[in-house]
C-alpha cells in the first residue's frame, strides 16, 4: 500500500471534498494545487497520476489532527467535526442557480425548433415514485471474466 492508496482511504472515510483537503493542508501552511490534489486521487495508468510524497502525507496527517482535534488554546470534538462533514457531503459545492439555456442557437441560424404537438386528452397525474436508495446495489468485479 503505498502513500496515494492512504490518502484515498482517508479522503474517502471522513467524507472530504478537494476544497476541504486544500484547507486541511493550508492549517499547517502547506500549499497544494487542486489539479495536484486530483493527480494524486488519479489511476495509476492515467498520464496525469502522480505518485504522493512522504511529505505531501505528512502535512496533511498534521493538517488533520489540527482540524479534527483543534489546538490547544481552541480544542474540538472530532466526532462533531466528522458529523459536519457527513451532513455537508450531500450538499453541491456551489449553489449557484444558473439560467435556463435560451434558444438563441435556432433564431441564429435560422432553424426552427421543432414543435410539440399537445395531446388530445390531458394526462394523469404522475404517480408518486419511491426516492432512489441512498445506497445504491454495487456490482463488484473480481477480475474473472465469464
């Protein structure tokens, strides 16, 4: 197991987005990029993989303990941290609202948009559906082909 695979596992067991990691390695002034960040979360097949340095994992294990725990002059509960980070894993990064894309493409180039036809007799109301389950049925491969 090398130093990219631990970085996965802890990115991914306390629920940590880029910006976050980003701000976790800035508490203890270490400066790192968002695309050197995702290098290091890439296949190691992939062109842009760039292997994790025993420093790069160190400053962010310290950035961790400061951020989980606090400091000494301002200590926290690690768990109600790691609870922030599970109640804003659902949420978007940004919640800008961007506007509908505006039909300019057609009036430009003379086109016309195809138009709906309505239908002859007004339709049911739409059923209800169930929500989609939070966990979805993960089909694992074990690298045995049938």
């Amino acid at each position: 197991m090398n130093n990219n695979d631990i970085f996965k596992k802890l990115r991914v067991a306390l629920m940590l987005r880029d910006d976050q990691i980003i701000e976790i390695m800035q508490l203890v002034d270490f400066r790192i990029s968002k695309a050197e960040l995702s290098a290091f979360f890439r296949d190691e097949k992939h062109n842009n993989y760039m292997e994790c340095g025993d420093q790069v994992l160190r400053n962010f294990l310290n950035g961790l303990v400061i951020h989980l725990r606090g400091t000494k002059e301002d200590p926290k509960n690690p768990m109600e941290v790691i609870a922030t980070h599970k109640a804003s894993a659902g949420k978007p990064a940004s919640d800008k609202t961007f506007p509908k894309a505006s039909n300019t493409k057609f009036a430009a180039t003379g086109d016309k948009k195809p138009a709906r036809k309505p239908s002859a007799k007004a339709r049911p109301a739409a059923k209800k559906e169930k929500p989609a389950p939070i966990v979805e049925k993960v089909r694992f491969n074990n690298g045995k082909k049938k």
